[in-house]
C-alpha cells in the first residue's frame, strides 16, 4: 500500500511537473518551473537549475523553433502527429483522447488538440492523482481503475509517442534546458512504467 | 484561453501541486489539480457523442468561390462537399477543396502570435520568433501606429491585402482611411486584372465573365483552363461532359492543359503571338460573312460594297440619293469599318500562321467553326493573352471576337455576373480628421497613374492597383518611406514576379505584422505575427461568384471551434486593433466599428466576435431579410440563410445589356472610344501625347491603331540566342490560392496537372529540346532567365511545344513547412516561376506580366 501510495504521489508529481515545462515561456517562466519542480525532488533539479541559469529569451526561441513553428515544426508536440498517416493535427487518435477525458467529464479548454503534450500529461496527472486520492479514501478498487485507465492511457496514446517526441527535442534543440526535460522525462516514463502498480499485477 | 495567457496564469495549477505534496505530507487528501483541462458542468453533450452534421460554408481555393459543406463530428472537420442549395456550382466541388482538410490540421500551421528577436532581416536571417500574448501584439502595432499620428506621417502606414472576402472593406478600406493613408494595396495586378481590359475596352464590363456552355455550340478557350482553375472549376468541370456532347471545344495554349485534354482541337500557339490568331480569325469571321449580323448588322443594301475583300479598305460612308449614308449600318456595335481598315484587312490566315506556328487550315477551321455556330459560340479569354506585356490588346483583340459572333451578352455566349443586393458598410468620412485627411492626399506607393503606368482601371487613369511595382516603391522611398505595414493572406515574395526584389522591400520597412494561417517567405520578414482563422472553416465573411447562369453569395462560416486561439483578419485583429488605438487617445477607428449595429437587434458590438458576426448580417441583409428582399432567394430571415449558405440570384436577362453598354457609345467598340478617351485623359494629364504614352508603356501602336484592338509583337525578355526557350507559366488544379505545398496530397497527386509527376517539381520540354540538350526524364536542371534562375527536375512532354519550357506555379518554397520546403530556410523544393519572371508589366491596366514574359535556357547540373 505504502509502495503504491508513493509510487502514484511520484508519478502525479513527475507528469505535472513536465506538463508545465512544455508551456509557452512566458517572463516569469524560471519562477514557474522552480514551483513545479519543487514537489519533484531530485528529477527536477537539473532542470530548474538550467531554467535558473539560461536566459529566458533563448529558451523562448527554442520553444517557438522545436514546439510551435512556425515554419517547420522540429518536435511536433501532438499524438496525432506521430501516430497518424501523414501527420496531421486532429486525427483520428486526437479525437480518441477526447473521448478518454469526457469519460472522466473532463474537457480541454487548452487552445491546442487534446493530445497536445501539456493536456495529455496534465491527464495523467490526474489520473495518478485519482488513484492517489481514492486510496487515500479508502477506496482501493477505485484506485486501482485508476491506475490501470493510466497505463491503458500510456499504452494507446502517450507513451506510443512520448519517446519520439523526446528524440526530436534531443536532436533539435538548442537549449540545453530542452535537451534535459526531453532527457529527463524519457527516463522517468520508463521508470513509471515499471513500477506502475495495477491490481492485476 | 490562450496557451501562453494559461502559462501565465500557471501559477495557480503550480501553486496547487506544490500545495497538494504540502498538504500530503500532513496527512490530508491528494486532489490533482487542472490547468488545461477542466470538469465537464455537465449540462452539454460530450462533443464526442454529439452526431455528425453537414454544415454549410465557402472554399476559397481558388476563385470560383464555391458554396460548399463540411461534416463536422466530435467538433472536428472530416469531409467537404459541395453545398447542393448553390445554383452557380450546384453541389459539385473540385479537388482543390479537399486539400483544405489537411491546411486546417496542418502541423505548421501558425498557432499563436508571435514576435521577431532577430534585429536583423533577411533571406538568410532566421527571424528568431518567440511567443508573446495577443494583448502584447496588438499593442506592438498599435504603438507603431501612434507614433504615425503623433508625427503627421500616417501616409507612411502601407496595408496589403491578399486574398479577401467581401468583409475586406474593415480593414482595407476603413482602417487605412481613418488611420490616414492612401496605401491601401491590394493584391489584383498579380491575379488576373488585364484579363478585364480586353472586356471593358469593348463592352464596358470590368470583371470576369460566365460562359453560358450548356447553351453552346462551340467554345474557344483562349489561355483558359477551366478545368483546373478558374474561374467555377466545379461547375465547369461537372458539366463538361454534356458539352462535349453538343459543342466544338478549341483551346489555345501553347502547353497541353487540362482542358486541352478534353477539347476537339488544340492551338499550341507560339507565345506571345495570340493577337495575331485572334486578328486573324477576325478578318476570317468577315471575310467569309459569317459575322452574327443580329448583333453586329450589315452593309447597307445600296451600298457599292458587300462583303470584306482582304486587303482592300472599305469607305465609311457612300453618297447614295444626295446624302452621305454609311457604308456598314451598325446595329450593337461600333466601329466596326475603322477596324478592319486600321487593322483587320491584311492580317490573313497565312499571316497569322507565320507568326502564331499554326497550320493555316488549323486557323481557318476554327475561324469558321465559330462563324458557323454563331452566335451559340464564345472566345473564352483567359489570363494567358492578356497578362502579357502587350497583352492589352491581345486580350482585347480575342474578346472582341465575341462582339462579331454575337456571343456578348447573349445565349451561348459571354455573360457578365446578375445582379446582387449586398449592402456596404458605413462610411468613414466622418471619422476621418484632419491628420487622416492630410495623409490620405498623398500620392500612393504603387505609382499607379504616373505616366509609366496608366493602370486604367473602368476608363479611369490610376485607380487600378500596380501591386508588384510596390517593392520599387518601397525600396527607392518614391512617393515615400513605408514605416509601418501590415498584411493579410499573402505572401507577395513568392507570388510576385522576380521575388528578391521584394525581400529587399521588406528588409527596408522597419516594423511588419503579418496576419496569416500559415507562415511562409513573407513572414520570415515580418516582426509581429498573428495567426488567423482559416476562411473555409473558422472565419465569417462572404464572396460573390457567378456560373451557370447565376450569381451566389455564399457565406464563409464558423463550422468548427478552432482548435487554436486564432482571430479573423478582416474583423476581429482590426476590432481589437481599434480598442489599443482606443487605449492610446485616438478612438475614432472603435468608435466607427460600434456603428455596425447587429441588424436584428439593434445591439452595438462589444467584442470582436459579435462585431464580426454583426458586420456579416449587416453587408448581407437584404438578402436574409424578408423586409428588404429585393430579387433573387427568399430566406425567412438571418437563421435560415445562414443555416442554407448560400443565396441565388435572379436567372440571368440575356441581351440586356445590348446597346446598353458601359462604354463610351454604350455599343459593343470595335473602335474604343472608351479606349480613346481613357489614353487621352492620361495623357493630358501628363501634358503629352498618347503616342508618348503608348512608347512609355512598351507598346508599338501609333495614332488610331491604338484604339482598336491590333495585333502587337511581344515584348519578351532575353535574347534568342542566349536564351532559346520561352518560359510557360500556368497553375495547378491543387493550388489553393499558392499555398497548397505543405499538404501531403499535393505532392501526392501532382500528376493531376497533365504531364507532372507526383512527389516532383518539373520543368517540362519537348522531347524534341530534350534530346538536342542531352537532357533526360528526371535530371536535375537549371532554368536561367536574364533575371534569376531555379532548379527543378527534367520532364520531357509531348504537351509542350517545342522552343519553350513549361512549368507550373507553386513549388519552390524555401520557407513554408515540412513538406514544401526541401531543406528549411535553404532549399525549397522545386523551384519558384516568380524566382525567374522579370518584374514587368501590362502598364495599360496595371498587372503583372506572367505570360510570354521571358526567354530561358536550361542546363544541367
């Protein structure tokens, strides 16, 4: 119990924390990152210590350059793009994640496609975080519904994508802050998937 | 809410899971906390569950301008059709429109606004963008704006305009004005506007014409592809089957075009030669007395001569009885025997084949095939004639045609566009003070109506845009300095002849703010960057278009939620625009807005959406109002129109126009008096002679030859020997208005385009050519003009005749995305025309030469 209350705590933690590093940076973008990073521990210290330490306006350029365009997208942010025959936005599996939030009632209300990488981390936060909240309440089996719409979720949609989408950001980017989170966050889905405790297991 | 306005808001998602590890940590209970997503309040369906529905909007790929539809399920759009309530295209859509699907979801589609870094501009200059929030944007431009007013410089604010709807008045017309500057410029001269001088100098229409082809016994299409574009592709491409059934069709082309390939005959002309085959057919058409004397009338019974002699000039008038009585008694034409004398009498079949490549029989066989179908036959001129250096009178000389076979204006003819009931929005006089006023009297950049270039817009000397001669404008400060620009849906360094000029423009403008879907060349140039709704899916507007008969106003509407946090160019950016010059002291452009009162409520807009909204029930009103119907459908009121799509007008009137002409004559001018005048007007207004005129503006005619239509050597560029290949331009079925090459299906389907290949940009030569250069199918060549060159692969084609090289419009994007651009910000794929066309000119009306404009020569590499 105590193994999965931990487990799920990390993993809420660890995909807020990277849902927020793939917002627009905005001027008090260091600050935000520290704040996030800060439930995160060790994982996040490198990055908020680049955040600290590279200028705001080269990490702005790189977002634009790797995320945004606008010419060429070099680490295109969405599911879809990956996923799908000649890539395009709001495919097929885009309207599939959309589906995975209404059944929990949620809705984007992110200007981007519902699998863009802040919404679908932001979703798996959420559902560690049911599962951490539930079991806290007494309800395991709930939890464990949980914990295993979260792998079905990894398995179908992030994770069958989440490893490229790292990769671009490696080969293209220019900050080494990107380079990091890409780097960084590779390894915590690994791990995650590990250690993703199901009932079944 | 924006991404980036999230992001700044983010403190409180951040704030919570930090508080969520704190509360943990004293025992209490984990809530996830949401930024992006938020809990459904239950009361509307999921948009997944909700069912599919048709609804109904515009595609503006090219400009026939079709009604169509778009399925919409789960909030996404997924198929296009036609729009079945549309009389001009009736259900039927063309290919182009369903390229849309993948420009709407496409990957490098501009998704938030965004600001240059990079001080310096340049091709080689990555502009070094960075996210910055709408409100940041707007007030960029608005500060710029400002300093203009504060200055009395406001003539130095340039807005340009690409592609529109009937909206563009907003922000074209009204914003320029009230800011206070003449230089509104619009994007007409490099689309097809010489291809109206040949219709207005004869029968007073300046506009594009319908073709009345189920009604027709022969069609001759005049550097026209109706097939693959414009103008009302999905009609003409729906219905031509039933015309082949009943009509001879003939195209004129020196390359093999999509309709050529479903036409009886083709005249693979020499370029540039196009006078001389329509001046001949002519002198055929009245030498064989197969002119349509309903229309055009005969010679008088008593005179001593009845027919046209080749070579032997015809007296005017005769004495007959004591009185002087004409020889040729006109019904609705003019000028008919100053014609054939200044121009027509020589210019034989034999003549006509020594210039234009074409077997003599090729050129009579046409001539009397339309004689003989007359007046159920019709010279459909397109922009290949007419944006020509000379091109004027090439394209005046083929659309005179129709006033000999009797076609203007009747059945199985030539028609103009019915009549329609839109309304324009209120005037900005009185918003106007005096800094505006006195910026407004300046002279515009284009230069048009300098004695260089009349552009004669409707008769009018300066009052047709001269687009492309704005980059000389620009660069050499003449009339003055640009300092501010903004613009919307173009991409005028790549659309424009001989391109670098216009990278040199922009680099000179100090602050640019390009309002777009997609970024391209002309955005690496830009400072500020909006992104816009996409017109067929996100944007609220309207266009008019006319075919079968008809004339439609279609909507373009709001189908789907956009994904993004886009705004409409031609609306919402100026109405947001007004509220930061509002914010600054100066709210005469808001107060303006706030007068285009939602008609069916009364209620002023107070915000960009319902002010977009408001403005599109305004223009249209009475048409959707039962109270204002004056002709055509009947909606029961805003609801039903908008839900329908799309409004037809009344059946077209033929022959209404007979006699009633916008001319100077109100005939069908053989002789353009119209013409005359125009030329005269100019030229005393540059205290010289219309022989001077015609010099400046590289034509050869001299005294009366110059108002009828002649036939002019063409004026190209390059010397023979050096260069022994002319250049064809012509444009593809799958571009949508030049920016189709970032889709998949493009490239993937490029072989639509007789004689291309897919996944390949190719310059095509004859296999004759081909095999004196050594050249074969898919090397890489170099295609070299006197002012720039590209690189492309080899194509040898019979389609293409021999001594020119034809290539199509729309590869050779260095900057557009992932597929257009081969390596991105150095090597397009394929090559750009525009990178070899020399920036010149049909002065007389102001466009900008494509056609038969320049020699070439190709090599290997």
């Amino acid at each position: 119990m105590e193994n999965k209350h931990t487990g799920d705590l990390v993993r809420a933690n660890g995909y807020a924390f990277f849902s927020a590093c793939f917002y627009p940076p905005g001027d008090s973008f260091t600050t935000d990152i520290e704040n996030a990073g800060n439930v995160c521990g060790a994982m996040a210290e490198d990055i908020r210590c680049l955040a600290r330490n590279t200028d705001v306006e080269d990490i702005k350029r790189d977002y634009v350059r790797l995320f945004v365009g606008p010419f060429k997208t070099l680490a295109p942010p969405c599911g879809s793009l990956y996923m799908e025959q000649d890539g395009c936005f709001m495919g097929d599996s885009s309207v599939d994640v959309q589906r995975w939030y209404e059944e929990d009632g949620l809705t984007n209300t992110l200007h981007e496609p519902p699998d863009h990488v802040i919404v679908e981390l932001e979703y798996l936060h959420f559902l560690a975080g049911q599962a951490l909240r539930t079991a806290d309440d007494g309800r395991s089996d709930q939890a464990d519904r949980y914990r295993e719409r979260e792998q079905q979720f990894l398995s179908l949609h992030f994770a069958r994508w989440a490893m490229a989408f790292a990769n671009n950001i490696e080969t293209n980017a220019e900050t080494e802050f990107y380079r990091c989170v890409a780097r960084i966050m590779s390894h915590f889905l690994k791990e995650s998937a590990i250690h993703l405790p199901i009932a079944s297991a | 809410m924006s991404v980036l306005e999230k992001s700044l808001t983010r403190k409180s998602f951040v704030k919570g899971v930090a508080a969520g590890g704190a509360i943990l940590a004293g025992g209490s209970v984990f809530a996830p906390t949401l930024c992006a997503l938020a809990q459904s309040d239950g009361g509307t369906s999921p948009k997944s569950a909700v069912k599919g529905e048709w609804r109904s909007t515009t595609c503006q790929g090219c400009t026939s301008w079709c009604a169509v539809q778009v399925y919409v399920q789960g909030g996404r759009a997924t198929k296009i059709r036609g729009n079945p309530h549309s009389k001009v295209n009736h259900g039927n859509c063309c290919v182009r429109a369903h390229l849309s699907l993948q420009q709407v979801y496409d990957p490098d589609r501009l998704r938030m606004p965004l600001k240059r870094t990079n001080p310096k501009t340049g091709v080689g200059e990555d502009p070094g963008f960075v996210p910055i929030s709408w409100d940041e944007a707007l007030g960029m431009i608005a500060d710029r704006i400002m300093d203009l007013r504060n200055n009395n410089e406001t003539h130095k604010y340039m807005l340009m305009r690409g592609r529109y709807t009937y909206m563009r008045d907003i922000i074209y017309d009204r914003m320029t004005k009230i800011i206070g500057s003449p230089n509104n410029i619009s994007h007409s001269a490099i689309c097809a506007e010489a291809e109206k001088f040949g219709a207005f100098y004869t029968e007073g229409l300046w506009d594009y014409r319908q073709y009345d082809v189920p009604n027709t016994n022969y069609i001759l299409l005049w550097g026209a592809d109706p097939l693959a574009a414009n103008r009302q592709v999905s009609h003409y491409t729906n219905v031509w089957g039933q015309v082949m059934d009943r009509a001879t069709i003939a195209v004129v082309d020196p390359r093999f075009s999509a309709s050529a390939g479903k036409a009886d005959e083709w005249l693979p002309i020499a370029c540039g030669q196009d006078g001389a085959l329509a001046v001949a057919i002519a002198h055929i058409l009245l030498t064989e007395g197969l002119w349509n004397k309903e229309f055009v009338g005969d010679f008088h019974s008593d005179s001593p001569v009845q027919a046209f002699t080749a070579g032997a000039i015809i007296p005017e008038d005769f004495e007959s009885d004591g009185s002087t009585v004409p020889t040729f008694q006109e019904k609705h034409t003019h000028g008919l025997l100053k014609w054939w004398n200044l121009e027509l009498k020589d210019k034989t079949a034999e003549w006509a084949a020594e210039r234009t490549g074409l077997p003599v029989e090729q050129i009579r066989r046409v001539a009397v095939g339309l004689g003989k179908a007359a007046p159920r036959a019709m010279v459909w001129v397109g922009g290949g004639p007419a944006m020509q250096v000379r091109g004027g009178y090439s394209c005046m000389a083929a659309h005179a045609l129709n006033g000999l076979l009797g076609a203007a204006d009747n059945v199985g003819g030539t028609l103009a566009a019915n009549k329609v009931y839109t309304q324009a929005f209120p005037a900005p006089d009185d918003f106007m003070d005096a800094v505006a006023k006195a910026g407004k009297a300046h002279k515009k950049i284009d230069q048009r109506g300098t004695k260089e270039f009349p552009a004669m817009k409707k008769g009018k000397p300066g009052s047709a845009v001269v687009t492309n001669n704005t980059a000389d404008g620009i660069i050499n400060e003449d009339p003055n300095e640009i300092k501010v620009a903004i613009a919307y849906f173009n991409n005028f360094n790549f659309s424009c002849p001989q391109t670098e000029r216009w990278h040199r423009a922009l680099a000179k403008i100090p602050f640019m703010a390009h309002l777009t879907t997609h970024a391209s060349e002309f955005t690496w140039f830009a400072d500020v960057v909006l992104p816009c709704s996409h017109h067929l899916y996100e944007k609220w507007g309207y266009v008019k278009s006319h075919g079968n008969g008809y004339r439609h106003i279609t909507m373009n509407q709001r189908v789907i939620d956009p994904v993004w946090d886009v705004k409409t160019d031609e609306t919402e950016i100026p109405w947001l625009l007004a509220g930061k010059l509002a914010e600054r002291g100066f709210t005469n452009l808001l107060d303006h807005y706030k007068q285009y009162k939602d008609p069916e409520t009364g209620k002023t807009p107070s915000n960009d959406e319902e002010f977009a909204l408001y403005a599109l029930k305004l223009a249209t009103q009475p048409l959707w109002d039962p109270a204002q119907h004056k002709g055509g459908d009947k909606f029961n009121g805003w609801e039903d129109f908008r839900r329908t799509g799309v409004w037809n007008s009344d059946p077209y009137p033929y022959r209404k126009r007979w006699s009633a002409m916008k001319t100077k004559t109100h005939k069908f001018e053989f002789y353009s008096e119209t013409l005359k005048a125009a030329l005269t007007s100019h030229a005393e207004k540059h205290a010289t002679t219309v022989d001077d005129i015609l010099a400046t503006t590289k034509y050869l005619a001299r005294g009366e030859q110059a108002f009828v239509p002649h036939y002019e050597e063409p004026f190209i560029w390059g010397d023979a020997q050096e260069y022994p290949f002319i250049h064809v331009d012509y444009k593809s079925r799958l571009n949508r208005e030049g920016r189709s090459a970032n889709c998949y299906w493009y490239s993937e389907f490029k072989d639509l385009d007789p004689g291309d290949e897919a996944w390949s940009d190719v310059a095509k030569l004859n296999p004759l050519d081909g095999k004196k250069l050594g050249i074969k199918n898919g090397d890489d060549i170099k295609v070299i003009s006197p002012t720039g060159s590209l690189t492309c692969k080899a194509k040898l084609w019979e389609g293409v005749r021999p001594g020119t090289v034809a290539k199509c419009y729309g590869h050779g994007h260095w900057a557009y995305g992932r597929v257009a651009a081969k390596q991105f910000g150095k090597t397009p794929t394929g090559g750009n025309n525009n990178d070899l066309i020399p920036a010149d000119y049909e002065r007389l009306s102001g466009a900008s030469a494509y056609y038969g404009v320049t020699r070439v020569k190709v090599v290997k590499v």
